[in-house]
C-alpha cells in the first residue's frame, strides 16, 4: 500500500531536519558534511537539494524548529508569571538563559548568526517583535510602562538586546558567569521602563 506524498515529503524533511540538527549541534556548521546529513537519514544529496537548496537552507529549517521549541518554552514558563508585567519579563530572561544549552548555544547564538546573519532579520523576529509590542502596549494601558515610549521601537531595542545577551553568554569562555551579569544588566534595562509610582 503506497503511502500518501504529502506524508513521504514530511518525513524526507524531518529526517533531513533531524539529521543535520544533530550534526550542527554536535560538530558545528562548519564541521558538518551534507554527505553525512544524507547517509545518516538514508537519504540521497539529490533530497537535500530538493527540500531545502543548500547547507544553508538546512540550517534555516533548524533553526526554525528551535525556535518554534523555544518560544513554547518561553511562553510555558512566563504563563505561570503572576502579572503581565512578570510575563514580559520572565519571557525575556526565560530566552536569554537558553544560550546556557550547548546545542541551543551553538546552532542558534553562534553558528545561525555567523552563517545567516543578524538575528533580527531573521523570519521569526517580527512575530516576536510583535509579540512584544503588543505585551508593551497593554503595559502602557494598565500604567505599569511609562507611555512617553514607542511601543514597536522598544520591542525592538530589548530584542536586539537580549539577542546580544544570548550570543555574549554562547561565546562567553564563562556561560554560568556571563549568564548571570547578563540577565542582572538585561532587568535593570527593563526596569527604566516601569512607571514610578
């Protein structure tokens, strides 16, 4: 019994996803060979190229699937916040602490923006951003967030900066330590932001 194409093509890309998400964490991008992506997935280079082009593109889907993981996580651990304004932060400090994990620390903080460029111009940036902004905005609306800021350019502002923080902690000789003089720095940042009583 044939099984539907849709299904074939979803597990083809799943293997290929697998296979170099295992390589780039393990050995690095640089490292990795496309030929051993497609012999650990049992597949051929012509799959590859078919799925996502090059290395490159490979490395983009990846780097979704974390992405997709982490704003899971991110959110799960921000939803038990006690108000919105602990939401917003522990949703930024929840982020910049994953750059502690090896395999999140080198596919996503040093080698995605070695390879792909600033993290800001990445796809997932704008939902992000706007995420942000929307949090920022009802902020300002319940009076916690001084109103004399732009909603959309802080967003940006802060996830430019916890970006930094993250890459800064993954190419730290140090994580633990930066870790920590990051995200003390990072909430005294975000604290200029809260309306003084």
């Amino acid at each position: 019994m044939h099984r539907p194409r849709k299904e074939m093509i979803a597990e083809t890309r799943a293997k290929l996803i697998a296979a170099a998400r295992h390589a780039f964490g393990t050995v690095g991008y640089a490292e990795s060979s496309m030929d051993d992506f497609t012999a650990s997935a049992g597949l051929t280079r012509g799959a590859l190229y078919h799925h996502f082009g090059d290395k490159k593109g490979l490395l983009q889907a990846v780097i979704a699937e974390i992405d997709r993981e982490m704003a899971l996580r991110v959110n799960e651990v921000a939803s038990r916040a006690p108000t919105r304004w602990q939401h917003f932060v522990d949703e930024c400090t929840t982020y910049i602490e994953m750059a502690l994990e090896p395999e999140i620390q080198r596919i996503m903080f040093r080698d995605g923006p070695a390879v792909l460029g600033d993290p800001a111009q990445w796809p997932n940036a704008s939902v992000c951003i706007a995420s942000m902004t929307d949090h920022l905005t009802k902020l300002q609306e319940e009076g916690v967030v001084v109103t004399d800021v732009d909603p959309e350019t802080t967003s940006r502002l802060i996830n430019g900066a916890s970006s930094q923080a993250a890459q800064r902690i993954a190419n730290s000789n140090d994580p633990e330590a930066t870790s920590k003089k990051a995200i003390a720095a990072f909430k005294q940042l975000l604290e200029g932001l809260r309306q003084k009583p």
